[in-house]
C-alpha cells in the first residue's frame, strides 16, 4: 500500500510524504507504483521551478518506497498550492481506480500542533 499525506500550513501548502509500495505488479512492472512516483517527482521539480523556491530551501529525501518533500515556511505561496492541488488531483484519480494500493489524506499543522 502506498501512504500519501499533503501538509498544509497557515492556509498553504508546505508537504508532501509518500511511504510503501503498491505491489500491484512486480518489480519494474508495477504502473501503479510508476505513476505515484513520477507525481510525487515532478512536485518537487515544480516547486523549484514554478513555485520559485530556491534548492537549498527544499528539504527532499528520496528512497526506496519513500520521498518526502517540506518547504521551508517563508516560499509558501500561491503558485506552490496550484501545483500541490495539481498532483493532488493525479493522486485522486490513482486512489480511486487502484483503492487497494493507494491512500491519500491531508494534515494541517500549526506549529508543532497536528490536525488531521
């Protein structure tokens, strides 16, 4: 099963963590696991390009079954949100006709107060 939380923060969003595998094929095979992956990828090389964020404010760790993406608070901004609502929307479409490997939920932060 693929995990997928979007994190928003004062009205913006600010995250993105993907976790697991789908498994819905084998290895090299799985077009499930394929498409999440290239949405989740090209997030983060929008919110360089189009959200105008620079790099080294981009926190991205990417690994086997997991990426993660966090902006740092200050780059939060309209154009970031159209691209996260953007992926968002790729994301729905997965979830809805692959149920049984894809999850998505979003998650508000304020400070270091979580409201799912």
């Amino acid at each position: 099963m693929i995990n997928i939380v979007f994190t928003t923060s004062r009205g913006h969003y600010k995250a993105l963590k993907v976790t697991g595998h789908a498994y819905s094929d084998e290895p090299g095979k799985d077009l499930v696991c394929a498409a999440v992956s290239t949405l989740a990828q090209t997030l983060v090389n929008a919110v360089e390009q189009i959200g105008k964020v620079p790099e080294d404010q981009i926190q991205c760790t990417i690994d086997n079954g997991y990426l993660e993406l966090v902006i740092d608070e200050r780059y939060l901004n309209d154009s970031i949100d159209i691209a996260f609502k953007t992926i968002m929307i790729g994301i729905e479409g997965i979830e809805m006709t692959y149920p049984k490997y894809v999850k998505h939920r979003n998650k508000e932060v304020h400070g270091n107060v979580e409201n799912v």
